[in-house]
C-alpha cells in the first residue's frame, strides 16, 4: 500500500465529511473529486472504489450518532421501543417516523442498487443531479418558508414522514443529494429548516448502515486485504472532519434555508461542465 493511495482515502474522506451534512452531495462531490482528480479507481477497481464512497460514509453517520446520541437513546429505550406518538406529550418523536421514512428510498434502493452503481457514478450524472437538486432547493425556499407548521422535530407527524421518505427516493441519483432532497421535501411539507435536517440526519444512520452493507455484501469478491488500509484511513477522516461541519450546520441552516447551497450547486455544476466538457 503506498502513500498516496492512503492519501486519496484521507482526502475522500475529507470531502465526504464536510459535505455529508450540507445539502450539497456528499457522494457526488467525492465523485467529481475522484473522477477528475484522484482516480481511485486505478489501484482499487472501479467496483471497490464506488464501494469505498458509499462504505467511508458510515464514518459520517458515526458522528451523527455521537451528536445525536440522547435522541437515539431515547429511542431505543425498551421503555419507548413500542410507544405510539400520543398528542400531548412532551417527546413524540419515535421509531414509527423513522421507519416510514426511510421505506420507500430502502425498497427502491435495494431494487436498484446494481443499476446506480452501473450508471449513475460518474461525473456527468452528478452534474445533472446537482443542478436538478438545486432547483428543487430553491422551490422549497420560495414556497415552503410561507407555511411552516412544525417546529421541531418531535412536532413532525407520519404523514409528513412518509412524505419527506418518497422525496427521498430522488437523491438515489448521486448528485441530488440525501439531505438536500429530504430537507427541502421537509420544508414543501411544512417542517421548519432545522427539524427537517434533524429528522434528515437521524434518520441517515439506519439507511447508511443498510447501504453500506449491501455495497459489502454484492461487491464482496472484488475485495483483497491491501484495500483495507484505504478504506479505515478514508472511514476515521470523514468520522472526524464530520464532527466538526455537523454542529455548524445545525446552527447554520434555520439562518441562511436553502438558497446559499442551491447557488453553490448551480456554479459548481457550470465551473465543472466548462472546465472539463
């Protein structure tokens, strides 16, 4: 294993850690990233290497986990595993949300999952992606700011859960973006900007986990013990560089909503499209 191939799995690492939590795409800039730049692909294989991209993002969720760890263990008390949501009470927020959201994207994915890998992971699909998702961004900004009915997350009900798993299924298109589609779909459904992204991120770990390991388990025989060394290295960066954008994300995003990172996406989708095709 040589240093650079260490490196490139640092540096992803990086780009996944800092973008996981913007509405941007984690996955399609460390796509753009990759593909322009560090070619991955040429010491991993291309399967291993878009199984890298999707498996270092666990070292994200790792982080979600560690912000949200007195929300996750209220959910998972024994207490409150089986509780239903009962108006008028002061935590209201359950497993039932989760799993409704997190249905339809899990379906569609495992569905198709030989597909995206086949066809959506290259630069060109990112670009679509990004500047599509930019859009829809910007419509929830201009239209779903007027008629927020929920606060915070334990506000949030299973309609709207459901609503915001079917938006989901978009950023299945590397590009669109996971949290950019679920929490501009939040917003449409009358969530405010930070319950979304709270409902986005916790409901990120289950899903990711779910990916992540059917990646592993299909692309399993492309694997040797030298690609192990890249894949901690990318997996501890994005772990840590994650712990420090997820915070300020939070508090960053009931200020400045959507529109910033819509702006970003578009210009980023032009720079790249004029500089490269």
């Amino acid at each position: 294993m040589e240093w650079y191939e260490l490196f490139v799995g640092f540096l992803l690492g990086v780009v996944e850690g800092l973008t996981e939590f913007a509405p941007v795409s984690s996955t399609g800039h460390m796509i753009l990233v990759d593909g322009l730049w560090l070619n991955s692909s040429q010491f991993l294989g291309q399967e291993v290497a878009n199984t890298f991209k999707i498996v270092i993002q666990l070292g994200s969720i790792l982080a979600v986990v560690v912000v949200f760890r007195d929300r996750f263990k209220a959910l998972l008390n024994p207490k409150s595993l089986l509780t239903l949501r009962q108006s008028g009470t002061a935590r209201q927020f359950n497993l039932v949300h989760i799993l409704i959201g997190l249905l339809p994207a899990g379906v569609l994915g495992v569905l198709f999952e030989d597909y995206i890998d086949t066809h959506l992971f290259s630069v060109k699909t990112v670009l679509i992606g990004l500047v599509i998702g930019a859009f829809f961004m910007i419509a929830a900004d201009l239209s779903g700011v007027k008629r927020q009915t929920t606060a915070t997350l334990d506000d949030i009900t299973y309609k709207q859960a459901l609503g915001v798993g079917l938006i989901q299924c978009f950023s299945l298109w590397p590009g669109f973006s996971r949290s950019g589609s679920t929490i501009s779909g939040g917003v449409l459904l009358g969530m405010s900007h930070r319950a979304a992204a709270d409902f986005t991120f916790i409901m990120a770990v289950p899903i990711m986990f779910g990916a992540s390991a059917l990646s592993l388990y299909s692309k399993w025989t492309y694997f040797t013990l030298d690609t192990l060394p890249v894949f901690v290295v990318g997996f501890v960066s994005a772990f840590l560089f994650a712990l420090l954008s997820i915070k300020f994300f939070l508090k960053l995003i009931n200020k400045v909503k959507l529109m910033p990172f819509a702006i970003y996406r578009i210009v980023l989708a032009v720079v790249i499209y004029v500089l490269y095709f």
